[in-house]
C-alpha cells in the first residue's frame, strides 16, 4: 500500500512561509560570483569574499541548513546582516507520497514571485541497487503538449529559478536522511559513495531547454564539487527536442542529454511531441550526432514511450535502428503510464520484448524502464501539480485500477 503524508504547515526548518520570504532575496542556487557580489553589498571587504563564499557554500551544499544561525564559523553581525536581506529557506512539502516500491513523490511549493501566486511542483525519488535518481522539474506546468503526457495538459505558470530548481534537490536529500550529521566537522565534504542521491535528471515537470539559463546555473551548482558534488556524468538533461540550443547544453553544461523521441516519422511525431512540426526529426538528429563530447562512453539516451498500435511495431523499430545510425546510444523503452484521461494505453508486454530484442540485436542497449511508483502517480510523464489534478477520491480509485 503507498503511504501519503500530508506536510502542509509542518514544523520543520526548511519550510518557507510564503509571505516571510517573499521580500528577501534568496541566496540558493546563486553561483560564486553571484554569492560574491551579494556580500559586498552588504559590506564584506574583497579581500574576505572568497573566503567568505566558501563558507556559505559549505553550509548550503554539504551541510544543507535552512537557517543562517546555524553557521557557527560565519561571524554573528555577517549572520544578522545576511538574514536582514536574504533567505536561504527551501520549498515547503505539501505533500510527501512513498509507493509500494519505495519511490517517493513530493509536492513542493514555492512562495508567489512578483505579481505571481505560490506555485506548486513535484519531484520524483527514485531508488536503486546501488544508487538512487532524483527526477527534478525545471518549469511549473509546460509550453509543449506532448499528447501522451500528463504534464502537457497543464499550461506553463513560470520558469522555475536556480534556486527552486536547487531547493528541490536539498529538500529532497533532507527528506531522505542524506545529509551529513549535525556534528561533521566544517570542511568535510559529501562523500562520493554511499549517497542516497546519486543522480540528477532534468526530466521532470516542463521543458529544461526552455529555461536555459536558470537550469545552467542550478546545475553548476549540483556539480560543483566542493558542494553537492554530483558528476556531470550522473546529471541526465532531457529534452522534446529543442534542437537549437542542444549544442550549448553540451558545451555550456556539460552533462549527459536525453531526447524524448517517441516516434520515428515526422506525421507521428508532430502529434506525440509536437514541437517536432519545428525541429523535424532530420534537425534534432543532425544535432544529436554534433553533441560536444559525444562518444561511446557519453552516449544519448533517446527516450522512447511504448504506445499500443500507434508507435510500437518491429518497422518502428527497424526505422528507429536506421535513424540512429552512428550515434552512441542507449534506448529506454517505457511502458506507457496511464494517467487520467489519456487516450492511449501501454503496448502488451510481448510487444514491448519483441521491440526491444530487434533494437537490441542491431547493437543498441534497448533496456525496458520497469515502471515506477505508479500507483502514487510518480512514473514517466504522469507528473501534475496537486492544484490541477484529479480529486483525491478519483484518483485512489484510479490507482487501484493500476495496480490491480
Ligand atoms: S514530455 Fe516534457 S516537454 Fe513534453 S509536455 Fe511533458 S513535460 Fe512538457
């Protein structure tokens, strides 16, 4: 049975009050730069800047406070100074899901920016043999309308900043008990074994290349290794496919890319991922095969939802086999997720075997995704804020069907 626990107002530090927080600035998420010029203009000498930035930076990204107070080798009139105009407060967890499986789901929300209202978001746990993947939202609701994904029914709110995008990750390691102990000596930094996340992947709510700069910055810092420390050869950004900005993903960011294929002719693919009626299948491949970095060790994943009768027969698969020709690749066959409303169902199992022996005998490694966590609503492309989804009633009884 999954287990959902209903946080809203929850004491617990890392919970913002929307309206508290509001007028400060946050410091989350900012690079060193950014975290420099932020203490000058509070008065901090140059020459103390760096060695100051440092300090915060460990605080933030090895220890994981919420709370300037706490950061006991930061002098206390810097500490007052600081909270006087920033906050460093992560989202507040309205509602914490764990499935049958162990995968875990948060709705997060995040206090109102401007004009805006707070927004909500989720975010996916995953755990593994060995590691554990967290599936990160780069935008509230999406632009794109990719028809087999429950996202797109949902229009676009904002762009996430750096530092909600951040927020996720922190809250989510202090959710799972991953952050160090309150009694780590200052200056210790996260260990690379034994860590409960593992891995990062731009994969959930909305479209990471549609908010670019925000998503460069936040990764910048997951990766920086005197902080999160996470390898950019363990953060996966993946993408519908906005084709121009593919080749700076690979040079500005550096991390390993994704591509939501899912079809493998334009008509077809101009209806699941819409986007492709302007970066045609011919573009994004062209684009795929000029990835900086490419190689056998750093191969794309192309991500590719299992539809009954519409994408899944052995010529989709010997047409994907010859599309990707010359491209170090992986395949990740997903059994569709059914989500409320949705049209389409998940191709039978024998299908989805028989797709996946051809892509696999042309010397591609075409793994079949075991789904995960769906009778919490957490699996690939059924993410949507609890303010637009279905009544709670509904979707119990949804879930049960999926489950039984
Ligand atoms: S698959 Fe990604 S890009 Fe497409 S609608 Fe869903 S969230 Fe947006």
């Amino acid at each position: 049975m999954s287990v959902s626990i209903d946080l809203t107002g929850a004491e617990r530090p890392g919970n913002a009050s929307p309206a508290a927080v509001q007028d400060r600035t946050s410091l989350l998420g900012l690079s060193r730069d950014a975290l420099g010029a932020r203490l000058r203009d509070i008065g901090v000498p140059d020459k103390q800047v760096r060695m100051r930035v440092g300090q915060l930076w460990h605080w933030l990204y090895v220890r994981g406070v919420t709370d300037f107070s706490v950061m006991a080798n930061v002098s206390r009139d810097l500490r007052t100074a600081l909270a006087e105009r920033h906050e460093i407060a992560r989202p507040e967890i309205v509602e914490e899901q764990i499935s049958v499986d162990g995968t875990r789901k948060w709705l997060f929300r995040f206090p109102a920016r401007g004009a805006g209202r707070p927004v909500e978001i989720e975010t996916v746990y995953i755990p593994e043999e060995g590691r554990g993947t967290l599936c990160v939202s780069s935008q509230v609701g999406c632009t794109l309308t990719c028809t087999f994904c429950h996202t797109g029914t949902q229009r676009l709110v904002r762009n996430l900043t750096e530092g909600e995008i951040v927020g996720q990750i922190l809250t989510a390691r202090e959710r799972l008990g991953d952050l160090p102990h309150a009694d780590t000596p200052i200056g210790a930094i996260v260990p690379n074994e034994g860590r409960l996340v593992s891995n990062i992947v731009m994969m959930g709510m909305g479209e990471p290349l549609y908010n670019f700069d925000n998503v460069k910055e936040a990764l910048a810092v997951a990766s920086d290794g005197d902080g999160l420390a996470l390898s950019r050869r363990r953060i996966t950004l993946s993408t519908s496919g906005v084709v121009p900005m593919i080749p700076r993903t690979g040079e500005e960011m550096g991390v390993m890319l994704a591509i939501s294929l899912h079809a493998v002719r334009d008509e077809l693919r101009d209806v699941l991922v819409p986007i492709n009626k302007k970066y045609p299948l011919e573009e994004l491949l062209a684009a795929c095969r000029a990835y900086p970095g490419l190689s056998n060790a750093r191969r794309i994943t192309f991500e590719y939802v299992m539809l009954k009768g519409v994408n899944d027969s052995l010529a989709d698969a010997r047409e994907l086999v010859r599309l990707l020709k010359g491209i170090p690749a992986k395949i990740n066959l997903i059994p569709f997720n059914p989500w409320p409303g949705t049209d389409y169902e998940c191709s039978d199992w024998d299908q989805i075997e028989r797709f996946a022996d051809l892509v696999n005998d042309a010397g591609y490694a075409s793994p079949i995704r075991t789904p995960r966590g769906r009778d919490i609503f957490a699996a690939c492309g059924q993410l949507k804020s609890e303010s637009e989804r279905m009544k709670k009633a509904d979707r119990l009884a949804l879930a049960a069907a999926v489950a039984g």
